[in-house]
C-alpha cells in the first residue's frame, strides 16, 4: 500500500489516504519521494477548474525522490538513483510528436495528477521516459518546482531560439516569473519584469531583471512601446493584452504560459502592421528538461522557496492560494 495524501471533493482538505498500486509496468519507475512542489495546478486541479479531476484526488507533480524499484525494461536507470518527475508521466512514444522529440505535444500524454495518483504520498510511478536524473550539484530540498514551473518558462527560450541580445519582458514575478528571471538574465538577454507591486521591484533586479514596470501606471507602460522581442505572461490574471502587444517590437511575440480565465482579446491590426504573434506552450519535452536541469547546474540556478512537512500540506496549500507563498512551497517528508 502506498500511503499519501488525498481530497475527496472539490475544495476538500487533503487527508491521509491509502491505496494499492498494483504491480510496476515493465517500463515504469517507482519514486520514494523526498520533496514535492506545490504548483497552482494542483490547486486548480484539486478544486476541478479545468473540469478532469478524479476524486480521491492526490495532488503533486514536482518530485525529487531515489528510485524505489524498476520495471524489468528499464535499463537507464538505477536503484537509489535521485530523480526528478514533473507535470508528465507518460507519452506515447511511438506518435509523430514523440518520435520528433516533442513529447510534450503528445496527444495522449499523461499527467501525473490527471486520472491517477500523484506526489503528494511516499511513492509516485511514472514511465521511464519521464523520470529524470538530478544532477549531483542541484539541491534536492528546492529543485522539485524546476521540474513543472522551471520547465514551463524554460522551454520557450528554446522553442523560439532566444538570443542573448534579445529584449525579453517577464509579466508577473510569481512562481513562474520568478524563475523566468533568472533563467532569462543567465541567457544574456536583457530583461524587464512588469508587475502590479512596486514593492517588488528591489528584489524582481535581484533575480535577474535589468529594469522594473510598475503595469498599474499607463505612462510607464507607454514608456516602453515598441521594446520587446518577447513578453512572455505567468500570470493567472486577465489583463489588457493590446498595450502589452503595442510594446512588442516588429516581429515581437506575447507568449502565454500562465493560464489566464478568459479568452484573450485583441485587435489584429497591430498584429499584422507589425508582424506579431500571439502564442502559447506547454511544459517542454524530457530532452529540454535535461538541457534546463544542465543550464540551471552551470549556472548555479534554483527556485526561491519556503519548505513545509507533509503533515503540514493543508497549511502550505493555503498560504499558496492566498497569494503569499515566496515564490515556490516545498513539501518534505
């Protein structure tokens, strides 16, 4: 029996739980966890906002933990080898997408917390394809929120081949934001943070920001019409997407990877005068994790986080949605 923690409804506190895993797939992974992130997904998740929750619900999807057992195919992988497991636990393998190294687009991925049991527990199963070494010189106590925030505001570096002399524009220094920064200002581009705190703004250069805008003074947002190559949104807020698109340089991209509530509006003109995009991305293939895990590695790269015990997870899970975890909640057991 696997022991962790579960809700049994929408909104419910999460309380001890047990179930039985049945026998470990010839290619899976069993993960004894050490440390789970906390991710604004599994609040969505365990509240059913996104309508696919599976009650009892075990949140959790950035696990750092040692391999507990292996199914009998896996050969990459070792006994009490530390790993790491993300949004994804399982892809096809076999589709066009997964065949041209983007397993993230796989058409029948499967999350980690979407339809079966997550992180929030001793143990986690995945398929071998994504469970990830941790390099040896990244913390294990904070490394668990590379594996879903990291990676999400990674990935579009590498999709849209980013160059260091690019001018990037991060909107909310949240969970995401924050690693955007550091990730950006370690790339060489040249970064700005908009955010609606001012106080923020002292510790927004301190992650890795060249400049700060506050986005509630319209005068500051016009200040810095036609500078950016890329803005790329973390934020879970509706927001007028048109003056954030008037910044944009010629060919310049708004990127979505903070899920906002409603469809997002905006006039085409601008779009096509300028030859702009909107767009948006998912997470990123086992491959750019890797390359993500090796970059924050030589660049000595980790989240900001507060760190909780398990038995504290309805606690942690509230300082989340009340908006004051800084920046990212570790549990550990």
């Amino acid at each position: 029996m696997i022991r962790a923690y579960a809700a049994r409804e929408p909104g419910a506190k999460l309380e001890p739980f047990e179930y039985e895993p049945g026998s470990l797939g010839e290619e899976e992974v069993e993960i004894q966890v050490e440390y789970c992130g906390i991710c604004h997904s599994d609040l969505s998740m365990l509240n059913n906002d996104w309508g696919m929750t599976r009650y009892p619900f075990v949140p959790g999807h950035e696990v750092i933990g040692t391999i507990a057992a292996l199914g009998d195919r896996v050969k990459q992988l070792k006994l009490g080898q530390r790993v790491g497991l993300g949004w994804y636990s399982r892809s096809c393998m076999t589709c066009e997408w997964c065949m041209g190294g983007n397993h993230n687009l796989c058409q029948t991925a499967e999350g980690t917390i979407v339809g079966r049991y997550g992180g929030f527990a001793e143990k986690v199963r995945a398929h071998q394809g994504w469970v990830l070494p941790l390099p040896k010189n990244l913390n294990p106590a904070t490394s668990g929120p590379l594996f879903c925030g990291g990676i999400t505001v990674f990935n579009p570096l590498v999709q849209f081949d980013l160059k260091p002399t690019d001018r990037v524009g991060v909107i909310g220094i949240g969970g995401l934001g924050h690693m955007a920064l550091r990730f950006l200002r370690a790339w060489g581009c040249d970064v700005t943070a908009f955010s609606t705190s001012s106080d923020k703004e002292a510790e927004a250069r301190e992650m890795g920001a060249n400049h700060f805008v506050n986005s509630r003074d319209p005068q500051a947002l016009k200040a810095v019409a036609n500078s950016f190559d890329m803005i790329l949104s973390t934020v879970n807020a509706d927001l007028d997407w048109g003056t954030y698109i008037a910044t944009l340089r010629p060919k310049g991209r708004l990127h979505f990877v903070g899920v906002v509530p409603n469809p997002v509006s905006a006039h085409v003109f601008p779009l096509i005068e300028g030859q702009k995009s909107i767009s948006g991305s998912p997470l990123g293939s086992p491959t750019t994790v890797a390359r993500m895990l090796d970059f924050a590695e030589r660049h000595q790269l980790e989240p900001i986080t507060e760190t909780f015990t398990f038995d504290q997870v309805n606690e942690a899970m509230e300082r989340l949605h009340s908006g004051k975890a800084r920046y990212r909640i570790v549990l550990k057991h």
